[in-house]
C-alpha cells in the first residue's frame, strides 16, 4: 500500500470513528427525550372524506383525514363556491387514494408529491382539493402535539386578528349609516362601495338592453359614474366619521387600468388604508410600475391569484403592499406560511380573502394572522347560528377583532349529519355576465 491509500484509508477510519460517535449522541439524545416525553406512535391515514354544505349564502367545502388512531382525525377548508363540485371529485378521485396510508406527519412531502402528480400544476380545482389536505394535515399535527395550530407555527405575537368589515349602498347616507354602525361594533377597519364593485346597481338603464343584446339577468356598470362618485364617497365619509377610521375599498379589476391609476390618486388625500386589485391578474406589469411610480396610496392584490409567479415578482419588486390571496386557491396553510416569509423581506403585509371561507378556513388563515410578523388585516366573516351549529368551535368576532378557539389544532369541530341539512345549489354557479352600456363584457 502506497503513502497516498494509507492517507485516505486513516482518514476514513477517522470519520467513521467521528460517525460513530455522532451516532452514539444521537441515540442518547433520543433515549433522553424518550424518557421525558410519552413519545407519538407512528400514524397512518386511513380514510378522506369530502363534504359540500351550505349553512348561510355561501358553498362550502370540507376535507376530513381520518387516522390510524382512533378519534384522530384533521379538517382542512377547500371552498371554492363556484366550483365545490369539481373540487370534491379532485379530492375523491385523485388525492384520496394517493393518501391513504400515507403518514400524515409528513406535511411537506404530501403537499409536494401530490401538487406534482398531475404534471399540469397551478389550477385553482387542484390547489383547493391540495388545501383541503394541507389543512386537515395540520390540524392533526396540532392534536398530536396537543396544541394550537398558531403555537406549531411559532407563538403569537398579538393577542387577536384585527379585522375589516364592508359597507356599501347606493346613497351617501346609506354607507354612511353603515360605517357608523359598524364603528359602534368595535371595527377600526371598514371597506366602502358606492353601489356594488365599480358602480354595478346604480341608477340607470343599459342601452344594450333595450336593444335585446345579452340577457335580461346581466349585471351592468357605468364606469364613468363610479369614477366619479367614488372620490364623493370618501371625502363624505372622512367628513362625517372622522380620521380615525381605516377606510379600505375594492375596485374588483372592473375598469381601465389608466382609469384605476387616476382613481387611486384622486383617492390618496383621503388616506386610504388600501385600495384592492386595481388591475386583472393578467395585467403586464408595466401598469403595476406606472401606478407605483404615481401615487403613494397602498395597494392591495391577489383574491385571483392561484400561481407563483402572479405574486412572487408583485412582492419582490415592491409593486403592492398587502397580498390578498384566498388561502385555498392557492394550495393551504403551507403555501400561504411562504407567501407570509416572502412578504416580510419586502415589508408586503398579509390579509387573507375571508369571502367564501369556512370556519375551519378562517380558523386557519388566524393562525397565520396569529404568528407573522408582517400581518396586516383579516376580511372577517360573522357566521351566523346554522354555521356555528354545523362548525363547533367557529373562530369568533369581538369589537372587530377574530379570537380562535383555543384547542389543540383549529379548535373547529365538523357536524357531518347535521351538515347534510344545509345541501348546495346544485346547479351551475357561475357569475353572471357583467356589462358596460352597449354590452361589451367586462370581468367580474
């Protein structure tokens, strides 16, 4: 043996030896913990479960993993309201019988390994049955270590959810009333609309049906009346509630993106807490730099997105201030926890979407609000006495801020039997078409 192989072979037996050890540590440490913990016995999924309710206005979709342990099981929200269908039948088709015997520990590799199954990714459909699993997912690793959700994910660092309310009407006074009502609920944080998004409802009658274009159940929207009565609205509504409340607003992407751009700077001088998707998802870029570049006024993005690269580039360039993503559209808690990270390096605040969201959904986007840093506001939703009836445990609201139940995981239960008295529409649920006057569509 030569000078060089009795090197090499010395420094092997030296790293073994160093392995060894290391492994010897490791085994101690372990019988340590052993010792001072009752240990968790490994787990199997053994069954998933789809549920399609509708307790108050809107579709609901539940996902249940039952587990190997008798009693363990986790619930994850899926609710997509204009599609529950579709989503069921990707859940029980697909993810169900790639999961079961699966152990639900592994989070990140289930998450990982089924969005990768379909080859074509990024689909709201899929990304909601994937949240269904990730949230059931977590809400079992919350009841195995007998806690929270929040505390997996770090602790608080506030005492609750701070949340936003809406107002609207067709009137000045009537918003008015609103706001001031809500103000007396305890919301430091409300939106106004003057008619619906963009206008839709206000007074008037559409050419294009008096000509018979469409249909008679078609929306219509005057934009030049909504950009001019939205600057009223605000500076009524600074004028007669003071400064003290944030007052939020959401354009819906209905107009002109030069038109949003004037909007939003004629709305700068009433301080709005933000002003929500000005602009489609679809929109280059170069709007998003030309709104920055005019105007100091936070923008708020995201109810749409259901793809990485609509929010990642927004973020790290600093063309938005909050993210707004529905948690279940794009993929779960554990998508939505590295849109958070991502955020905070950018100083982009988080705030949920909260329409259409299941108690277990909400309970799940608080235990994010809960832990991150860079939390901005959560859409609150009062449930009403069916839903509390139906989700034991439902997240609930005091003087405008959200208080989760504090049981281990979610702390929301499920009624399964009691759910099946609220069944869905079952039929199709697709948003009307909206119009401008002579007709020409316009996205919701």
């Amino acid at each position: 043996m030569n000078r060089r192989d009795m090197i090499k072979l010395a420094a092997l037996g030296t790293s073994a030896g160093v392995l060894g050890a290391m492994n010897k540590q490791g085994e101690a440490m372990a019988a340590t913990y052993e010792k001072a913990t009752t240990g968790l016995a490994p787990l199997k999924i053994t069954d998933v479960k789809t549920f399609l309710t509708i307790p108050d206005t809107q579709n609901l979709v539940v996902v249940k993993i039952e587990t190997s342990e008798p009693g363990l099981y986790g619930l994850g929200c899926a609710s997509y309201r204009r599609r529950p269908h579709l989503v069921a039948e990707a859940v029980e088709r697909y993810l169900k019988p790639f999961l079961i015997g699966k152990d639900p520990d592994q989070i990140e590799d289930l998450w990982q390994t089924s969005f990768n199954m379909s080859y074509w990714r990024n689909g709201s459909i899929f990304n909601n049955a994937l949240s269904g699993m990730d949230q059931a997912l977590w809400d079992i690793k919350g009841k195995r270590a007998n806690m929270p959700v929040y505390q997996l994910l770090g602790g608080k660092v506030r005492f609750a959810v701070d949340c936003y309310s809406h107002a609207r009407g067709n009137d000045l006074e009537t918003v008015e009333g609103q706001v001031k009502d809500l103000m007396k609920k305890g919301f430091r944080h409300i939106r106004i609309q003057i008619g619906g998004y963009a206008g839709e409802g206000l007074p008037g009658t559409p050419d294009f049906k008096k000509h018979g274009f469409g249909s008679e159940e078609d929306i219509y929207i005057d934009p030049r009346i909504y950009l001019e009565k939205l600057p009223i609205l605000f500076g009524h509504i600074r004028k007669t509630c003071g400064k003290q409340v944030q007052l939020l607003h959401d354009i819906h992407e209905r107009i002109n993106p030069l038109d949003a751009i004037n909007l939003i700077k004629n709305l700068e001088e009433f301080d709005p807490f933000f002003i929500e998707d000005p602009f489609p998802p679809e929109t280059p870029q170069h709007y998003f730099n030309m709104l920055r570049e005019q105007t100091s006024a936070p923008i708020a993005m995201g109810e749409l997105f259901n793809n990485p690269t609509e929010w990642i580039t927004l973020i790290s360039s600093m063309l938005i201030d909050f993210i707004r993503v529905h948690v279940s559209h794009v993929g779960g808690l554990s998508v939505a926890r590295k849109i958070a990270v991502l955020g905070e390096m950018f100083n982009v605040r988080t705030a949920w979407h909260g329409h259409g969201v299941s108690p277990v959904g909400h309970a799940a986007n608080a235990s994010l609000d809960l832990v991150v840093p860079n939390f901005g506001i959560q859409e609150v939703v009062v449930f009403n006495d069916a839903t509390k009836e139906v989700f034991p445990g439902c997240p609930e609201i005091k003087d405008g801020y959200m208080f989760v139940n504090e049981a281990p995981g979610y702390g929301v239960d499920f009624d399964e039997e009691l759910s099946k008295k609220f069944p869905i529409v079952d039929e199709p649920l697709n948003w009307p078409p909206i119009r401008k006057y002579d007709g020409t569509a316009v996205r919701p």
